[in-house]
C-alpha cells in the first residue's frame, strides 16, 4: 500500500489529487471470557478489531479500526478527484489503479 501511493504520488505531481474519506463509529460488545467491553468496526459484512484493517478492493478503500471509530479512505482512482494539466491526463488502469500520461500518447508517463 505505501509503494502504491508513493508511486501514485510521485506520478501526480503535475495534477491535483482532492482526497475521499469516511468516519464511522466503533462498536463495543463485552468478551465471552472476561465480560470487559472490546471495541470493533463493522464494514459491511466484515467485523475487524482495533489496530486492524480491512481492505475493500471492489470498492478500493482500505478501512482501519481504532478506539475513536473507523476510518476508510480511499486509494487508487477511490482516493478523490484527480485533474492532471496539460498535457497530461489521467488515465484509469483496471479496477482502482491511476496513472497519468501524456494525452497525445497515453504510453507515455507524464514527469
């Protein structure tokens, strides 16, 4: 995941990227061992615990649990809206993945 965004970062330094976030709430429920509240999050379907995270590839948002609540930002195309300058464009690459090119060859990364 980091090398992901460090390489979408540096291939979107000529384009401006807005980011996309969303906050839920943990959930406590008591341990059937010692009775003591623990916290989770729910995402879907998918129960994951404090310190976890949870990665949504169909929707290309990665989710972490923490004490406050949950938070799921998205990455790759998910992460918010890029605009790239003349003349480079954004061009989408599979199911999240970016890159920006040249628009007169779309081969051709933009530096």
């Amino acid at each position: 995941m980091k090398q992901s965004l460090t390489v979408a970062v540096l291939l979107c330094i000529p384009c401006l990227i807005t980011s996309s976030c969303m906050f839920g709430r943990a959930k406590k429920q008591p341990n059937e061992l010692t009775g003591e509240l623990e916290t989770y999050c729910e995402y879907g379907d998918v129960t994951f615990g404090v310190n976890e995270n949870y990665l949504d590839e169909s929707n290309c948002l990665n989710c972490t649990c923490g004490d406050f609540g949950m938070s799921c930002c998205g990455y790759g195309r998910a992460a918010g809206k890029m605009i790239a300058e003349p003349p480079c464009m954004v061009k989408n690459i599979g199911k999240c993945g970016v890159a920006i090119v040249r628009i007169d060859n779309e081969n051709i990364p933009c530096k």
